[in-house]
C-alpha cells in the first residue's frame, strides 16, 4: 500500500484506511456495537462498547497485521515475517501469515501466558521463548529479522499497521453516526492514530479520548516535551497497552488528532473488568477495559453518545482470577480488618454470631492469641470478608464497634 502524505499528515489519510477496510473485506469480523446500560446511566448519555474483544485472534490487532503483511512484495513474503509480543500482536501476525501463506515466526517472553503461546502456534507461527521482557525479546526478534532477512512486523510503528487498526473508526461512524465522543486504549499509539486519521476525516467535531494505565503513561510526559519520551520501567497488569515509548509514526497523529489522554489506576481497572464481566456479559483483558476505567472514573467529562473501545478480550485465566479478586476488592465487595477482643471462652462466637447479623460472609479467619503486643487479656482476629459495596463494608465496621470491638483497620 502506498502512502500519500500531506503537510500535516506525513504518514497517513482517510484514502488509506478506506483501502485498507476493503483488504480486510473477508478476513476482519465488523464486531459488535453493544449498549451499556449501567454505564449510559452514569455518563447521563448513550453509552456503547465497540466489542473488538470478539475480533478473531481476541483483539483489534488482526486488522494491521493483515495489511501490513499483505502489503509485502513476492521477494519479502518469501523470506518470511517475524514479530515481538507477549500475546495479541503475535497471535495476530500469525493468523495473518497464515491466512496469507507466509512463514511467521513470533518471538515471546519466557514468562508469557501459556494460553497465548499455545494460540500463537495453533494460528501457525513458529514461537520462540526468548526474554524476561519484552524488550529483550524485540531485541531478539530484530537480531533475527538482521540475520534471516525476514521482515519485522512491528506491533505499532508502522503506516500499514496504523491504517488497518483504523478500520475501527470507519466501523464506529457506520455503526453509531451519532457518536460523539470516542475512548480506547494506548499503547504505542497504533490504534489510536489510526482511529483518529478515520474520524477526523469524516467527523473533525468528534471527540478522541485516550487512555494509559497510571503506570505505563508515556503518552503524557511525550505530549508535553513535544517528542516521544522513554518510561524507564513501565508497570501495569494491563500487558496490551504496556508500553514505555511511543512509536514514531503514531505519536505524530496522536499529538494533532487525539483529544485528550487520560490516565487509569491498577483499581479502575480492576473494577472496569469486573464490571465488563458482571454487567455486559463480556470477557475482557485490562488494556481492553481501560476505556470503561476512565467512564468509571470520571463519567460526567464525557460528551454521549460515547463509544468506548474494548480492544482485546486475550486473557489468561489465572490472571483473571487475581483480577477479580482485586477488582471485587476494589469495588467494597470484600473487606480486610483486624480488631482485638477479650480472650474469654465463647468470644470468638459472639463475634461471629455479631457478623451474621451483620450479614457478612467469613471468608477467611486467624485468631491469635500468644503475641507479644496483646494484653493477657486480649485476642486478635484478622477477618476477610465477603460484603455487598463500600455502603456495606461501612455498616459491618459500625456494627462491631457498636458491639465494642476495638477494629484496628
């Protein structure tokens, strides 16, 4: 694909994502657009979740993968194709190969989920473990792509990869014209360039919201030096959006056509999965639920109707289960405290008898009473319990302090 550029857009324009659109004719699914009720009420507006979780392979990243390899010349394909990632950009480049006849061989961290290495080779890529990070396995799929001649399939920095991700925005305009406000994650800043290249276009009033995990912002500190700057150790459990620089390409677009970056918590996170899974039925991935963290965070500086992007579902099971408890955590869903007692036979039963009433479920229980911090007189009970919301958690405390319990925390 050929790339014309203009002043402001040196690298990409609607032309070039239309024609990517009609190149994943057959091959990208128009995923769903689906209602959010729950969230609608909160924002005070239509609210709707573009579902590229349900995209083949799991996530957006399918769509550039396709085009940038489609794009490669006969001598190219020949020698093959490599890429780096630790899951939705491999698993990508792999059905793509596949589905194009060209050898893939994707290099994944050691530690990577083993159900996204076992995806990556059943789409028929090669999969090489090689790495703590994914840094050092990019470094590896370089040295290879140098040593073989293979082509390097960059998960985000590239125009072909760009205009494939943007075939979203053109289905978002085409699903829901009224649209006018619309959230995704940020990585790299693929996606998002490529988005905002195909709503701008066609709808500059639209408003473009990006989101970064606290922890991995580099969009941020790069906006405001003007140029892409390294995180020295980025950190979030959302892997897919898990990134300490902005690509190139992308940053220029993001820096003109994105509106505003906003930034989420591991917490709201949590609880934007969580709700994803209680309220629309859908499994998603962290990075993919980024967008209805920041709804949750703050739903009235959202202008509706809003669309919010769910741009992969590719989750491990173990993973989702620390989430959930983390996300149910955050929502006051379980409670921690500790708090002392006099040490009496039948003490702990009345305690537990205070809890019943209280309508809280013991999940977990420690009773200690040989500390040095503890009076002769005195036990100490750590309890974890299972609770309705934050209104609930505060009801249980005040029922064991009217109780006269001493609750440390």
């Amino acid at each position: 694909m050929n790339f014309r550029a203009t002043p402001r857009h040196p690298a990409l324009i609607l032309d070039d994502v239309r024609g990517a659109q009609k190149m994943l004719d057959g091959v990208a699914r128009v995923t769903a657009l689906e209602g959010s009720r729950h969230l609608s009420e909160l924002v005070g507006a239509p609210v709707h979740l573009k579902c590229e979780n349900l995209q083949r392979t799991g996530s957006f990243k399918l769509r550039g993968a396709y085009v940038r390899i489609s794009g490669l010349t006969p001598v190219e394909r020949a020698a093959g194709v490599v890429a780096a990632s630790a899951g939705n950009h491999a698993q990508g480049v792999a059905l793509a190969s596949s589905l194009l006849g060209v050898r893939s061989t994707v290099f994944m961290p050691v530690g990577a989920p083993l159900p996204k290495v076992a995806a990556t080779r059943e789409y028929g890529a090669e999969v090489r473990l090689h790495g703590q990070v994914v840094d050092e396995t990019l470094a590896a799929a370089q040295r290879y792509a140098e040593e073989t001649g293979a082509v390097f399939i960059h998960p985000f920095d590239h125009p072909d990869i760009i205009a494939g991700q943007g075939t979203v925005g053109l289905e978002i305009l085409e699903q829901c014209p009224e649209v006018r406000t619309i959230v995704l994650g940020i990585g790299g800043g693929g996606f998002a360039a490529g988005v905002a290249v195909a709503v701008k276009a066609l709808r500059p009033d639209i408003r473009i919201v990006g989101v970064q995990a606290e922890g991995a912002a580099c969009y941020p500190p790069s906006l405001a030096a003007g140029y892409p700057v390294s995180l020295d150790a980025p950190a979030t459990m959302a892997d897919g959006i898990k990134v300490g620089r902005p690509g190139d390409v992308p940053f220029a677009l993001v820096e003109e056509l994105v509106d505003e970056v906003r930034t989420v918590t591991e917490d709201e996170l949590s609880r934007a999965l969580l709700l994803c899974l209680e309220r629309a039925k859908l499994v998603v991935e962290p990075a993919g639920a980024s967008p209805v963290a920041a709804l949750l965070s703050d739903p009235k500086a959202f202008r509706g109707p809003v669309v919010a992007v769910l741009s992969g579902g590719n989750v491990d099971p173990l993973l989702m289960q620390r989430i959930l408890r983390h996300g149910l955590s955050a929502a006051g869903r379980y409670l921690s405290l500790r708090l002392r007692l006099t040490d009496r036979p039948g003490a702990l039963a009345a305690l537990l008898a205070t809890l019943t009433v209280a309508d809280a479920n013991v999940l977990d229980i420690s009773h200690v009473r040989t500390d040095p911090r503890l009076g002769l007189t005195e036990a100490e009970v750590d309890l974890y319990l299972e609770t309705k919301g934050p209104r609930h958690c505060a009801d249980v405390e005040e029922t064991l302090r009217a109780e006269g319990y001493r609750v440390m925390g």
